[in-house]
C-alpha cells in the first residue's frame, strides 16, 4: 500500500477576498489525499475571514486558520509553519494551474529521494501572462534561483535552518534560499512543467520602489550568508528576471 507523505500548504492574507476563493478552490481541486491547509490571517476586515471560514467548515482536507495582527507576511509565513504538522511544506498564495500539481512534486521529491522539490510558473494579471519563470536546475553563484511559490522542501530543512528573517520586507524569501543552498547540501528535484499562475503585484514586484529594495535586499542576503562576488550575482540574477518577461509571450 503506498504511503503518502502529509504535506503542508500553508497560505497567509490580508483583505484578499477578490482571489482567496480562487486560491482556496485550486487547492480543493488536487488529487492529493493527505493535504494539511494552513491559512494565516493578517486580521482582514474586508470578507476575507469568512471566505476562509467558510473553506475551513467545507473543505475535504484538514484545515487550520488564525486571524490577528502580525508584523507582515515573513511573520505570517513563520507563524503558519508553527501550526504545520507536514512531512513537506510549501507556501502558496496563488493559483494550482494542474489538478496533480501537489501529487508532481511529492513525487519527484520522493523518486529523486531529494530534499525538496522546484517547478516553473508564471506572473499573471488576469488572462495576460506578465512572467514566464523557466529556470530549471542551477547554482545561486549563477544569479539562478528557485520560484519560491513553487518550492516543497522536507520539514527537516526547517529544522535544520531556521525559518525567514522578519528584517527582511521583501527578499526574505530569497535570503532563506541563499541560506539553504548557498553550500550545495541540499538537493532539489526539478519539475519541468508550469504548476502556478502567481497573481502579479507581490511582495517584491508591487512596483519599481519594491522592486530596487527587493534587489538591495538580495545583495545583503548573499553578503550576509557569506556568498562571495554578491554583486556579479545581483547582474545576472537581474538578467534572468528581465528574461522572464521577455518569454512571457511565449508561454502558451
């Protein structure tokens, strides 16, 4: 009898109601049977908490939600993971674009007997297709990343380096990355298929403002964790993100 290993998705909001009902249904879709839902309110008073509300009395797959004040989405993210009880965790904010998306990354992960699993995605504003992140197998040192959203990592990696720096306002994601990878230690499967469209305007894409701090942020990230010519890292990790609009149109 094959065994399933728990996996946690754990997503955060803050007066979202226009897409969490989206987000919520794409997650009722998959055909993984063991999914934990994790949500973590910022403490929305726009009809987001009893969209979740609503979720958490339907949905087939067990669900947890807390909705208070914290101090932005790093905290959210850290205080979902604390509610977790997955043997795989993945922040999702978004929308699955495959009803196997979670089933495609379990597996990989456990077939490469790997320490977590990578996708691709694109950035959309409604039907238009903004960014197509293609990025396939890579090293940091080469400005290369993981789509976060798109990230499953083993509870073991948590374990072993900590959860995100609330210092950070938009590359905390990107720091833990650094963090986790810069040394090679941890292996990651590559899933060559489009499993997410990400609604554009994130944290760190809400505009150029956001966008040059996410990019100073980064820099700090790769000098803090030791990571040397931080600044030939910041070239081309700017080169490849240009290149995800570039192949925007070519995402089908």
């Amino acid at each position: 009898m094959k065994t399933y290993p728990m996996v946690s998705l754990i997503l955060t909001s803050y007066n979202c109601k226009e897409n969490i009902g989206y987000t919520l249904r794409s997650i009722e879709e998959q055909d993984y049977p063991r999914i934990e839902v994790i949500v973590v309110d910022g403490g929305s008073a726009d009809g987001t908490v009893e969209i979740i509300k609503s979720y958490a009395e339907k949905t087939r797959f067990d669900c947890k939600w807390i909705s208070q004040k914290d101090e932005g989405i790093y905290d959210a993210m850290n205080k979902g993971y604390k509610l977790s009880h997955g043997d795989i965790i993945a922040f999702f904010n978004d929308l699955f674009l495959k009803d196997n998306a979670v089933s495609l990354m379990v597996d990989a992960i456990v077939n490469e007997n790997a320490d977590g699993a990578h996708a691709d995605l694109v950035y959309a504003v409604g039907d238009r297709i903004k960014r197509y992140w293609h990025m396939g197998n890579g090293n940091i040192r080469q400005g290369w990343m993981p789509g976060h959203p798109t990230l499953y990592l083993k509870r073991e990696v948590y374990e072993k380096y900590g959860l995100y720096d609330i210092s950070y306002k938009c590359a905390a994601d990107y720091e833990f990355m650094v963090r986790i990878l810069k040394e090679d230690e941890i292996k990651l499967a590559y899933v060559p298929a489009v499993i997410i469209k990400m609604f554009y305007g994130g944290t760190s894409n809400q505009g150029l403002s956001n966008y040059l701090i996410s990019l100073k942020e980064g820099h700090r990230a790769l000098v803090s964790n030791g990571v040397r010519r931080a600044m030939w890292i910041d070239l081309q990790r700017t080169f490849r993100v240009y290149m995800q609009f570039v192949r925007a149109h070519m995402y089908k």
